[in-house]
C-alpha cells in the first residue's frame, strides 16, 4: 500500500512538470506535445521506478473526458475551427475536432474570470468602479458601468456574463487583484491547477491579444469546474438581469442586462429533448465566433464547445449539428 502511494505521488508530481514545461514553453519537446492529455505520448518512468500507463489515468483525469483519437468522430457536419462535446455524467467523449489546437477565446475567456470570483471572492462585497475599468476599445461590448458606480460582486458577475460587459471584467479583475496583471496571473494559476497547460491570459475579458489565448479541451476543462458552483450556474442560466445600484454622486441607476446565448433567448432551438442551460458566447475578429455552454437530456449532463465559426448562423448551425449527436 505504502508502495502504490508513494508511486502515485511521483506520477503526479511528473505530470506537474510536465504541466510547467508546457505553460512556461520550456524545452522543446513540451512545446511540440499537440495533445497534452494523451498518455499514449507520456512517459512514465521515473527514479527507476516503471508501471503501467493505464494506472496513471485515474489520477490525471479519474472524473474528466479523456480525448484519445479525434480520427473516431465524423467531422463532415460540422465546419468550425474546434468543436468538443463531453458527458458530464457518463465522463465520455462524444465528439471532438481539434480539441488542442491554440485558438483565441475572445469572451468565453470570461467563463475563467466567473470561476475565480466565486470561487475566491466574496459575492456580497461592495466594488466602487475605477477609472482603470474603462474600456474604450472600438466594437467592445459592455454592460455600461461607470468610474465611481458602487455595485456587488455579485451584480458585476451579471454584467460580465449576460452582455458580456468587458468593463465589468475589468473592475472584477482590479477588486480582486488591484490589477488587470494580478488578475491575469490568478487566472493563469487557476488554469495551470485545472490542467489547462494549453491556455493562457493577459486579461479577464477576452479582448483580442496574441498572448491570449487557449483550447476546446481546456475551456472544458475551465467550464466543467465552474459548473460544481449552484451561484455559476444561476448567473449562466439567467436570460435577463435587472442591476439596481448607485453611481458616484449618489443617484439611483438601474439597469437590464440579456444574455447572448440564442438557443436560451429563443432566437434557436435545440434538438428535440434536449435543454440548454447554462453558456458563453465570444467574438472577436481573430477568435471568429465563439461558444461554451452545457445542456441535459432527460437526467443527463453535457457541455459542447464551439470555437473559431464564420458567422453568428454558422456558429448555432455547428452547434446544433454538434449537440444532435446526444441523440442521434
């Protein structure tokens, strides 16, 4: 028994390495590992000491999907750069397309930023915006909050993922960590504990930077976490949000924020039997269009992924092709 342990923990700490090798682009062959998580490219010996491949799997990924071979799934029907659909139940893989190619994740970034506010902070703290929140680049969504404005965490949490307020992950990110640096390097913390070694952030918004960037697999493995948190899930399944809070002089302001995912506005539908919700949507010019989002059938739970599709359309045409496969 003593044994067995001590064998587990000199695996863990070889795929924590590795893991490190990965984010900080240390040594060539980490930087050449296209799919991180497949053990068939591992190696497991270590001080001497050799087991089998297979005993390392429960302790890497005992509760996650392992993708393995992507050559499986029919990608005919689908045309976006990266799409996943795992079982969060079952904890199968039912399809996957480029599950570790290096993408942008535009405002599915957004998705790590709620994870650590709630996981991390307090949702009941009251946040004075800062002038440092201002975003003023061109084409950028906000939720319309002001220098000054006193809000919740909570409240801010709404205007991050509802209109996708790239203002309200600025002050989330300054309230936490006094900087959007300090935030970025918790986010990337966070990602590196998860085992997303093929993410990394410079921001809590998504806002296009060459340095921004991650995977379908880890925005999986991002989003399956956040979902363990009820107050995740009661933000990501709110359609609309009514913020009633006061700006810097004092004064009454009240805003409505909507949420963007189309098949929980109406504005899609799903397959038959099928319920989505909880979501993300993302856009930039270099990310395309993007979307992270979980859905059931009858007691089961899953989440699918879109990354890098042409259009709006073409994004829920994708996704509706890569959710059908639950039933089909």
């Amino acid at each position: 028994m003593a044994r067995n342990l001590q064998i587990r923990r000199l695996l863990w700490l070889l795929c924590s390495l590795e893991a490190g090798l990965w984010m900080s682009g240390c040594g060539s062959q980490a930087r050449e590992l296209e799919q991180p998580y497949s053990f068939e490219a591992r190696p497991f010996e270590l001080t001497g000491v050799s087991v089998e491949k297979s005993a390392a799997l429960p302790l890497f990924a005992e509760n996650l999907c392992v993708v393995s071979d992507e050559s499986a799934y029919d990608a005919g029907d689908v045309n976006c750069e990266a799409g996943l659909l795992m079982s969060l139940t079952d904890k199968n893989v039912m399809y996957s397309k480029n599950a570790f190619e290096r993408l942008y994740p535009a405002s599915t970034t957004k998705i790590m930023t709620a994870l650590i506010a709630i996981k991390y902070g307090n949702l009941d703290d009251i946040v004075t915006v800062t002038d440092e929140a201002v975003i003023t680049e061109a084409g950028a969504t906000l939720c319309g909050i002001q220098p000054g404005d006193v809000l919740t965490l909570r409240q801010l949490l709404y205007g991050l993922m509802l209109p996708s307020g790239n203002d309200a992950g600025a002050a989330i990110g300054i309230h936490m960590a006094q900087s959007i640096e300090g935030f970025a390097e918790l986010m990337n913390q966070e990602a590196y504990r998860l085992g997303a070694t093929g993410t990394h952030f410079v921001n809590p918004h998504g806002l296009h930077d060459e340095n921004h960037y991650t995977t379908a697999y880890d925005l999986y493995l991002i989003y399956q976490e956040a979902l363990k948190y009820p107050e995740f899930r009661e933000v990501t399944k709110t359609t609309a949000y009514v913020a009633d809070y006061v700006d810097r002089d004092g004064n009454a302001v009240s805003k409505t924020w909507e949420g963007g995912n189309w098949y929980m506005t109406g504005r899609e539908e799903a397959p038959e039997g099928i319920t989505v919700f909880s979501g993300k949507t993302g856009t930039t010019r270099a990310a395309g269009c993007c979307l992270v989002m979980a859905c059931a059938e009858q007691e089961k739970e899953y989440v699918s992924i879109v990354l890098k599709s042409e259009n709006r359309n073409s994004l829920y045409d994708n996704m509706t092709n890569i959710i059908s496969k639950i039933v089909n």
